[in-house]
RNA sequence: GCCCCCAUCGUCCAGUGGCCUAGGACGCCGCCCUUUCAAGGCGGUAACACGGGUUCGAAUCCCGUUGGGGGUGCCA
C-alpha cells in the first residue's frame, strides 16, 4: 500500500480548540506511523464567518504543539475554480439542478407537512436556470443504500431515501463544505479520513458526491469521539474554556498537552500513560480507539502537567518558566538557586512566580490566616521561637545546613518539642516560615533563607516579633 | 419527529467467551516518609445500566428496554 496522506482541515470560524487539536493529533499520529503525510487544508469558504487572523492562531497552535503539517497549507479559498467544474459536471449529468428556495420556505413547508425539517425536493424537476438567487443542489438517489466501513465505528449505511437534497453551491456561487471537502479530498490524494464524529451523518452525503463525479478516491474513514464536558455535551468554545491557546497561556507544556490528549479515546495496550511521543507513535493504531465520548478532565490533564514538568532538568525547567514572569529577571534570579525546590511543588508553569515572590520582593505580606494558625496560636513559644532564631541567624555561617542547625537549636530552646524532647520542626518552622515567607507553605525553609539574605530574613523576623 | 451512534469505578483507559472474587491511571480517603507544601512509598473507596436470549460457561455474542450523545443549515 502507498503512503498514507492524512489532513487536518480547520476551518477558520473559531481559535483552534482542545477538540480539534484532538483530531489533529491522531491524524498526525497515523501519518507519523506509516511514514506517510499530514496535509493541512484551511476551509475557509464561508466568506462571512471566516477570519483570516483565526488562520494564523490556528497554524501557531498546531506548531506550538509540535504537531506539524507536510508542505504548504492550502485554502480553499484559493481553489474555488475545481468546486465550480464539480459542479458543473454534477449539473450537466444531470446529478444536480437549481432551486430558489429560500431557507424560510423550506423551513415553512417542512412545517406546514408537519413531517421531518429539511428540505422537500420542491425545484428537482422545475428545470430553474442558475443565477441570482438560486443555489445547486445535489439530487440524492430516491432509493438505495449509502454505506462504509469506519475504522472505529465498524460498518455505517444510511438509506438514500433519508437523505435531502442538500445544496453544493450556494445562491453565491461559493461552495459548501459538502462539495469543497469531497474534490480536495480527492485532488489531494487523502488516503484516510480521520474526524470528529459529528461528521458521520454527513459521510454519505460525501461519498454520494465522490461516485457521481466519477472520482477514483476510496479513503478510509475513522470517525473520532467527541470530546464532551462535564454535562455530556460535545465541546463548545461558548460554554466551556477550551482553546489550546488558553491552555498555553495557563502554563501547560505542549508535550504533556499532546500526552494527555492521546489518552482520549485511546489507551497505550501497557497501560503506561504518560510517554514520549515517539513511543507512542509507535504503539497508536486507529483501530485501538474507543467509539464512545471522552470527557475532557483537566484534573488529570493537571496531573500528567505536573509529571512533565518534574522530569525537566532545572535549568529548562527554569527557562520554560521563564515567560510566565511577569518581573522577569528578578523572579529568574530567585528561582534559579531553588529550581529543582520549586519545580516539584507546581502543577502550571504559571505557578513559579507566585511561588517565589517573597524572595524577590523587599516587602512581604503577611497572610491572616496563616498568621492565626501558625504564630498566635502557639503563643509565648511563637515569640520565644523568633527571638532565637533572630540571636541565632544574626551570627551562623549562610548556608541551609547551618540555618537548619540554628533553627533545630531556637525550637529546642523556644519548647517546641516531642514528647520525647526531640526538636519538632514541622511545629517550630512555623513562626519563622510565616514572618519570613507570609504564609504557611511554600518552597523548603532553609534553602528559601539562604536565597533572601541575612539582611532580610532578620528584618522580617524583627518586623513579626514587634507585631506579636 | 427522523437518521446515525454510544453504554465497565465519579473520570480516562484495559478487558475481544473461561486467566475477572473485573486490572491500571486521575480524583478522593487513610498510613508512612517529612522543616510547610509537594513528590515518593503502602493501603483503601468505587463499575460490567436493565431485561431477555445464545452457550457447559458472558463484562465480552444477539435482541429489546432505558439512559446519553451527535446529525438533521445556502455552518463546517
């Protein structure tokens, strides 16, 4: 068998979504597999809802997922040449006739019969000239069956009587997706057709196109499922956050995105989820994949961003953070020494920043609530605890061994111990954590005071003291 | 309404007639480790929608019911 062609084909009415990139990826998988290609097809030929802008938000999430295409995308737009001669092959074999109606009255006689919506076949033996105002439409075969094998979803056919008589161009002149997607599909050479399954109804629609213009293209088709939220419902970028965009911007790496996004409606056969990609290139078969929806689960999608941002070495861990800085160089500055401290606390890249700005920052704010729990509560000892940490990190080398050494020694002295006597630092750190720090968690204590200094770490330690 | 689908833990995936007293992962709960929080280790919670068949034997095959979804555009 040939090389495989593949193709994503978006259409530029809305930002590249979590669902779409879904698709992308499995027919990228599937082109990577069998060393063929994945061609990238904009449709863009509803001129009203179109926008070419969306056209490079699209291309820029597909690279920043590190999902790309094989050669030059092609738009329809450019192409409206080969639809027009499709066309005008249906109509001259008779496979196709204009028709005047408008929406309004196909929807209006539909409801007037009281039957199913859809358009009646009103203008199929009208012999209407095309021009303004009127559109071509497909004549569907009165009777027969339309079937095809899918990959995931076994063997689909749909009765020919079922189906309207759809239109191919509209009363424009441009045509509809129905008709465009077909003759690229061809043109193109696109071996497998790999889809949401929103398109399932709409296959022998596609296929009754391909026979009638006589066009030698036999595709494979894999209809995907569709990504649901929480309520079941298909994805919708209205309802639920779903751009990939959006998941860039909130600190996800695109590695772990394209990891967990593989593991919808799919499962590696060793059960081993999170992989490198190329591994599960090698392991992905279209035949392997679900046929029932998925739920999107940023739960999970959090946890598989946490794994990947822990095997990162700190100094790219670092570097990838390194965006999200709002203060730049000074967050770098504090992270650096404590990457690895850091980078296995945070699940999101957006994460680091707020994590470490008490080092970076000559003010801190103390959190109430950690303040109450954490120092009140624990009353004389709290301020025995500060003063002599205060006497002891005044003089003790700077170094996190040293700071431990001093802060065990203040604990022992301040009360804070076991029953056993033993120095009870998750007790102790307490009172020094939240005068430092602000708050009651964050990176480990000794390493975090060696990056603030002396000078700070004293002066914040008085600063609580006198407000004790 | 009509058409096309789907149906295993809360969620994702495994299971393709006996290996299933149903397995893994996320989440949740507990314990351990521990300078907070994480991470890690250990343990636990929790599912074959229902009813009929077929079969020596069904989560796995068939039919029906129920539930859910998608489509039904001069959108894609």
């Amino acid at each position: 068998m040939a090389a495989p062609r593949l193709r994503f084909a978006p259409s530029p009415t809305g930002y590249l979504h979590v669902g779409n990139a879904r698709a992308l990826l499995f027919n990228w998988l599937v082109a990577r597999r069998q060393g063929g290609e994945m061609l990238l097809r904009i449709e863009d030929t509803d001129v009203d809802r179109s926008r070419p802008e969306l056209t490079d938000d699209i291309l820029d999430q597909i690279r920043w997922l590190g999902l790309e295409w094989d050669g030059e995308p092609v738009h329809q737009s450019e192409r409206l040449h080969l639809y027009a001669k499709a066309a005008d092959t249906l109509l001259a074999a008779g496979h196709a006739y204009w028709c005047d109606c408008t929406s309004e009255q196909v929807q209006r006689r539909a409801a007037e019969r009281g039957g199913p919506p859809g358009y009646d076949g009103h203008c199929r033996d009208r012999g209407l000239a095309g021009g303004e105002g009127t559109a071509l439409r497909f004549r569907v075969p009165d009777e027969g069956t339309t079937s095809f094998d899918d990959i995931v979803r076994g063997s689909v056919s749909f009765d020919n009587a079922k189906l309207e008589d759809f239109v191919l161009l509209r009363s424009s002149g441009i045509p509809t997706f129905l008709l465009a997607n077909v003759v690229d599909d061809a043109e193109m050479g696109i071996t497998h057709v790999v889809r949401g399954d929103d398109h399932v109804n709409g296959t022998p629609k596609y296929l009754l196109i391909g026979r009638t213009l006589g066009l030698d293209h036999h595709p494979v088709f894999a209809h995907l499922p569709q990504l649901v939220n929480e309520q079941r419902k298909k994805l919708s970028k209205r309802r639920d956050s779903v751009s990939v965009a959006e998941f860039r911007d909130a600190g996800y790496l695109p590695e772990a995105m394209v990891n967990y996004l593989a593991l919808l409606g799919w499962g590696p056969p060793d059960g081993v989820e999170i992989r490198p990609l190329d591994e599960i290139v090698e392991l992905f078969r279209l035949e392997d994949v679900t046929p029932s929806p998925a739920f999107f689960d940023v739960r999970k999608l959090q946890h598989v961003n946490a794994t990947y941002i822990r095997a990162l070495e700190p100094d790219r861990f670092v570097a990838r953070a390194r965006p999200f800085f709002a203060h730049g160089q000074a967050t770098e500055h504090v992270v650096a020494p404590i990457a690895e401290l850091v980078r296995d606390r945070v699940r999101l890249l957006t994460e680091v920043e707020p994590m470490v700005d008490f080092l970076r920052d000559d003010e801190v704010t103390i959190d109430d609530e950690s303040w109450r729990k954490h120092v009140v509560k624990h009353g004389e000892r709290a301020g025995a605890m500060l003063d002599a940490a205060i006497a002891g990190l005044g003089a003790c080398d700077w170094r996190a061994d040293a700071i431990e050494a001093v802060l065990v020694e203040a604990a022992a002295t301040a009360g804070f111990v076991n029953p056993e006597g033993r120095p009870q630092m998750s007790k102790a750190q307490g009172p020094v954590r939240v005068a430092v720090t602000g708050r009651a968690v964050g990176p480990p204590l000794y390493e975090s005071l060696v990056v603030l200094g002396r000078g700070r770490t004293l002066d914040r330690l008085r600063a609580a003291r006198a407000a004790l």
